[in-house]
C-alpha cells in the first residue's frame, strides 16, 4: 500500500483489502497522517483487524491507548482481542473493565457476554459480578456463562444453568452438546441432540468434531455426511479430523469433493490441508497440492504459509521453507521463526538456526528449547547448557518449562556434569515445573550417566508411574556401571508390572550382562528374543568375546541369519584385543575398512593388537593405510568440572591455567607410585620409540592430568569425576587404582564404554573391561 492522504471513502476501501501487518500498520499509518486515529469509529476498526491478523499485543494495546475518548464500540473491540488471547490477558481484561466502568458511558447487557469469553477460565469471577448486578437472566449472558462452563469446566455447572433455562435458544443447545463433547461424555451429547427440537450446521459440526476427539472417524464422518447444509466450518471440521488422526490421504480426498462443493477453502482450511501433506508419506501428494495451489495462484495469508513452511521444514526440504520464510518477510510471526528454526536444527544445520535465533526481536519458551534441544540432541551439550543459563537471565524473561528442563537435564548427562545437574534441578524445584515420565526418565539418565546410581534408583523408585524407557534408561546405568545381576532382576520386575521390553532393553540387557561377565544370563536373555536384529547378535557377540569365547562368537557371525553390519565386527575385534587374538582382529578389521572406512577406532584398534604383540611393521602399514583413506586418529580427552565449569585436558597438555600445578603433582604421585611398585604399562603406545618416551607418552594421558586437577582444586574427601572420551587403556587404570589408595579417594571414571569406580586400589570393574 503507498498512499498520500486520501478521502474517506477510499480509506474504507483500503480498509477492506487489509491482508497482513504490513498492510495494517500502513493503513494505520495514514490514519494518523490524516489525524484520524484518535476517532473511535477507526480505532475500533484497527482493533477489530488486530484481532483478525493477530497483531501483537502491545501493538493493539497502544491504539486503545491512543484513543482519547474511546466510545464502548472501542472497548468491545479491545475485549474480542483479549477473547482470543484466552486467560492469560485476565488482568488486562480486569483493568478495561474497570476503566469501562470510570468512563461517561451506558454499560449494555451486550458487554457482559464479551467481557465473560475475554476472560477465558477466569470468566467464573465475571458471573459472580453479574449475578450481584441482577443481571444472570439476560438469554445472552446466561448463554455466554453456560459456555464458560462448558469451555472449562465443572460441565456440571452448565448442565444446571441450561436446565434451570424455560426457553432454550438453539445457541443454548449448542453450547451444551460441545460442553458434554469437552468433557468426554459423548452419551449426554448424543441424547441432547436427539432431543433437540430443530439443529443447525454448528450442532451437526459439533457432533463431528465431539466423535474426531475420540478417534471415532466413521461415526464422525457419519455425521458430516448427514449435514443438510454444509458451509466452510464443517468442511474444515472434518478436514481436521482426519488430518489430526493422521489420515493425511482421506483429508486431501475430502478437500478434492470440497473444491467441487459450492463452499469456497478459507484460510483455516488451507492450513488444515498443508499439515495433512506435511505428515503424508507419500510426497508426492503434497507436491500435486502444492502445484495445485501454484496453478489457481492461490494469494496464501500468513497462517497458511506458515503451515506451507512446517510442511517443507518436516520434509527437509529446507530451501522451499526458507523461500517460504523469506516471502513473509515482516509478517513473520513467532511461530514462523519458531518452524525455520526447528527445520534447520532438525538436520543439525545449527549455525543456520542460532543466526536465526539472534536476529529474533521476541522469542517465546518454544523458541529457547527449540534452540537449546537443538544443541543437545546433535551433540552439543555445552552450547545446550550455556544457552539455557543466557535464557534463564534473558530480559523478556521466559519462563522454562518441562520440555527446557529435559533437555538441559539430558544435555548434562552426556557432559558428566553432576553439579551442573543438581543447579538445574534446583531451578525446576525454584519455578515448580512438574515433571512427566519422560523428565524423570531425564533424571534417571543424568544420575546414571554422573556414575551416581544411588540417586539414579531412588528417582526411579519414587516414580508412580513408569514405562519402558524408564526401565531402559536405568537397566543402561546398571550396564555402564558392571551392575549385571541388578540389571537382570529389573527386567523381572518390569515384566512383573506388565511393562513390555522392546528392542532397547533387550540391547541393554545383553550389554549389562556382557559387561558383568554373565554368560549364562546373558545367553538366555537372548535366546529369548523372539525376533533378535542385527544390535542383539553384536551384544550377544561382545559378551562371548569378553569371556574369550572367540571362535563360538565367529561362529555364530557366520551362521546369522541377517547380513551382518560393521557393529558385529567391531564387537569381534574388540574381543581380539582383549584376548590378542591376531587372526580374528585382522578378518574384522579387514570388514569393517569395507564397511566404515572413515572410522579411525577401527584402525586404532588393530593397531592395538600389532603393538602388543611386538608388530611395529604391521603397526606402521596401518597407519600409512589411515593416512591414504584420509582417516586421523580421534584426539583423546578427559573432564573434571569444577565450580560449574568443565576443564578440558588432553595427552601432553599443557595449556590450562594451572598447568605447573598439574605437572606438579603429576610428578609427586609418579614418585609415590613407583616407590609403591608402579611400573607404566607401554604396550598401548602405538609407536616403535625408547622405552623412555614411551613411558613419558602414557605418563602424561589425559585421566591423569585431569585427576590432578582434581586433587588440587577439590576437598579432600570429595568424589573426584573424570569424563574421558575414549576407553581407559591399562596403565591409566592401573594408575587410578594406585593413586585411590594412595590419595584415599574415590576416582569414578567414565569412558566412551562404561563407568570405574576407584576405591582403596580396586576398581568395580574387576578389571574386566
């Protein structure tokens, strides 16, 4: 819209052609231009527009605030808005009302019923008020109380406001069978409308959209079929049902018959018909609508384009969204930002997403988790972290909620952050964010995955209610931790509370038992598999190999019924390690640089065996093959955290900020050690250099220079956690459990394979790992 000043009657003409917020604010624009906005017939009018486009509410709030003497057109307006924004607006409803109420002007019976559905599940306070006004038995504002109750309840209420009624409206009818439909008693429903005198197309639209909340979509689509008049609602009813059900194919097939009906597709139903294609597996489908729409040249408003956008972001078709992002352009809303957002994180495009995120003026608690989630679920858990702390000291302060919760609680699971941990716990204490199965399950995994099992059972115990990952997610502490036998007795007693294990417990199952060194158990868990995939037979594979069952377990390689995949093989060539097995970790080895090229732990690992084994030859022919596929060795790692932040160590480093002080102690204990019979294990360097250095080489791993950071920063009968990304090589856990004993501490040591507990020189793992 460019405009100078116009006359009246094209301003009325503008006002009808008003599409966006764009448009809006232009109109409004020349409203003040030609000092009009201060009328209350336009300030009503751009109200009623805001309402239509949902404009923001500071925005609408500063028109009635603009307006001098607004008129009760103005205010009955202002109430709609708020009606739609539902009970979060209830105090601003409170504070119009009493302003309405200062004001020089004749408060109707008309804005009662306005003023009730504005203030959404608080209305019951306005039928106090109308009640002492006398005013309870106007047809409209009875109609308006009994709809309150119906909305939100007790439906016991309304039935009682409906049946002390001696003449009923059809609206009061209506307003009935929705309210027995909102609450599930679809009996009393259908009775009311078998009773009813005469219906419309809302009672029949109620009655399909009563059966889709229950999943009934024959009888639902039963009685759309019956409706004598149709009009767009109905349409967009049953459209709805089967789109929320999930039957996308039904829905684009009811909107092919509605095409060919007089009843023209409004903006809702366009929305409708996009989600139905954004969940259709065939894309082919979505694409012909989508051609459709392109061959009509269908003008989209913005809440359609935003369904357009979800339906592109959940394909992954992430340039088609983006153009769809970009075309909106300031009529963008939250949820827009929202989609484009989440359809980049989605496919781990993080940058993309966080430059997204920055650039938003107003986020909503959907726009943090979808960011912070984000983060966790592709892996990075520190940036998870630290934007949930920007979040919870963000200026437009919003307030986290379980969803934010689950995902920074996982978030420092994976980082072995136990501190971290209880800080956020202690903030869903503080905002009394209740927490559902799946954040409890979030707590199970952060104790597990903190080597805090104590706390991890105890969660589990005050659960009411479980299900399967709840299970899942202890049963793999118990692995991690060698917990075999406890392990085992919680899958008897998930069977004794009816929980069926699925897929993961049984992997799960099979790694605790394989990590205990419980065959027997083991081998019956999975001989009692009905169907045991491709994940089973390399735990089934591990466990036989750990014991040095190693040619049963090639045996049954050969023998599987399935084509093998690169897991199996890497379970037999971690067993060879172990067992220095050459033969057997050569014909795995050789597999899986077919199978997994890229991956550099295959090739560490036989690298391992030649070492060991004295093969420096074979040792360099694999590091020449590693540098020919373009593979580089993972750089090991460990953690400690420390006053809420983690401090990185990696072999040889020497670029914390107390370095002279780790290397310090570093040497105390390496004089401690030897004067205790200490001799450093060098069978695990993977080079043919002197004696010397290579003592030097595993004398300076990454465990032991974070656990002498631990030892100099912590108290001296605190727990000392180490995260380490690899697996442990021997001489660290000998040294771990020399210097438990010497130190008197206790070391839980979490690597890429389980969790080592170090108490007075002996590890929980029995040395069996």
């Amino acid at each position: 819209m460019n405009f100078g000043r116009l006359s009246m009657s094209q301003l009325d003409s503008l006002a009808c052609k008003i599409s966006n917020l764009s448009q809006l604010r232009q109109f409004h624009a020349q409203l003040i231009q030609n000092s009009l906005h201060h009328h209350s017939q336009w300030a009503s009018l751009l109200i009623s527009q805001c309402t239509r486009l949902r404009a923001p509410p500071p925005y609408t709030r500063l028109i009635f605030d603009s307006t001098p003497r607004p008129d009760i057109h103005v205010f009955i307006s202002m109430l709609k808005y708020y009606s739609n924004l539902g009970s979060a607006h209830f105090n601003q409803v409170v504070s119009l009302y009493q302003k309405l109420q200062c004001c020089d002007l004749r408060i109707g019976t008309f804005v009662y019923p306005v003023l009730i559905k504005s203030a959404g599940s608080k209305g019951i306070e306005f039928h106090a008020h109308v009640l002492k006004l006398g005013l309870a038995s106007d047809p409209y504002i009875r109609n308006a109380i009994m709809g309150l109750y119906a909305k939100y309840g007790p439906v016991e209420n309304a039935r009682d406001v409906f049946a002390e009624m001696h003449e009923r409206t059809l609206a009061d009818w209506n307003n009935m069978i929705f309210g027995y439909w909102n609450w599930g008693n679809k009996a009393e429903a259908c009775r009311l409308f078998d009773m009813m005198p005469e219906r419309n197309v809302v009672t029949w639209t109620a009655m399909v959209t009563g059966y889709a909340r229950m999943k009934d979509l024959e009888n639902a689509r039963r009685y759309f079929d019956e409706i004598p008049e149709k009009n767009v609602v109905s349409w967009n009813a049953m459209l709805s049902a089967y789109a929320q059900n999930r039957f996308p194919e039904e829905a684009l097939k009811l909107f092919d018959d509605m095409m060919n009906s007089r009843d023209q597709p409004n903006e809702t139903t366009w929305a409708i018909v996009i989600s139905a294609c954004s969940s259709c597996g065939d894309c082919s489908l979505a694409d012909s609508f989508v051609q459709k729409l392109n061959q009509k040249r269908i003008h989209l408003s913005y809440f359609a384009k935003t369904a357009l956008l979800d339906m592109y972001a959940k394909r992954g078709s992430l340039q088609a969204a983006r153009q769809v992002f970009d075309e909106l352009g300031v009529s963008r809303n939250t949820v827009t930002w929202n989609a484009m957002i989440s359809a980049y994180t989605r496919v781990g495009d993080l940058a993309s997403a966080r430059e997204l995120f920055d650039k938003m003026l107003e986020r909503d608690v959907v726009t943090w988790n979808s960011m912070i989630s984000g983060y966790a679920q592709n892996g990075q858990s520190a940036l998870a972290i630290d934007l949930f702390k920007d979040m919870i000291t963000a200026a437009d302060d919003p307030k986290p909620d379980e969803v934010t919760m689950v995902s920074v609680i996982s978030a420092c699971g994976h980082l072995g952050a136990l501190d971290i941990g209880n800080w956020v716990i202690s903030i869903v204490r503080k905002n009394h964010i209740k927490l559902s199965i799946s954040g409890y399950n979030s707590l199970i995994f952060l104790y597990s995955k903190c080597g805090s099992m104590d706390d991890a059972k105890r969660t589990f115990q005050e659960m009411t209610t479980r299900d399967v990952v709840s299970y899942n997610t202890l049963i793999a502490g118990f692995a991690a931790h060698g917990h075999g036998m406890e392990a085992v007795k919680l899958l008897s007693k998930m069977k004794g509370e009816f929980v069926e294990p699925d897929r993961v417990t049984y992997i799960v199952i099979l790694t605790a038992c394989s990590h205990a060194g419980m065959l027997e158990e083991g081998w019956k868990v999975f001989e009692s598999i009905k169907a045991p995939d491709a994940d089973h037979y390399a735990c089934v594979i591990d466990l036989l190999g750990r014991v040095g069952k190693l040619d049963e377990a090639k045996k049954i390689i050969d023998d599987m019924p399935k084509e093998p995949y690169a897991g199996v093989y890497g379970s037999l060539l971690n067993a060879s390690r172990i067992h220095k097995r050459i033969d057997l970790g050569e014909f795995a080895a050789s597999t899986l640089f077919e199978l997994e090229p890229h991956n550099s732990g295959n090739y560490i690992l036989l690298s391992n065996i030649y070492a060991s084994a004295g093969r420096w030859d074979d040792v360099v022919r694999v590091r020449e093959l590693m540098r020919k596929v373009g593979v580089k060795k993972a750089t090991g790692w460990s953690w400690v955290e420390y006053k809420g932040k983690l401090h990185k160590f990696i072999v040889g480093d020497k670029s914390h900020e107390r370095s002279d002080d780790v290397y310090r102690v570093l040497a105390e204990l390496g004089r401690k050690m030897r004067n205790s019979g200490y001799m450093a294990d060098k069978t695990c360097v993977l080079r043919d250099v002197e004696e010397e250095e290579k003592e030097e080489m595993v004398g300076t791993h990454s465990e032991k220079l974070a656990v002498c950071f631990a030892l100099l920063v912590t108290d001296a009968e605190a727990v000392i956690r180490v995260v380490k990304n690899l697996r442990v090589c021997w001489d660290c856990h000998t040294a771990m459990k020399m210097i438990s004993n010497l130190e008197g501490r206790k070391i839980i040591l979490r690597d890429n394979n389980r969790f080592h507990c170090f108490s007075d020189g002996i590890c929980s793992c029995g040395d069996y790992w």
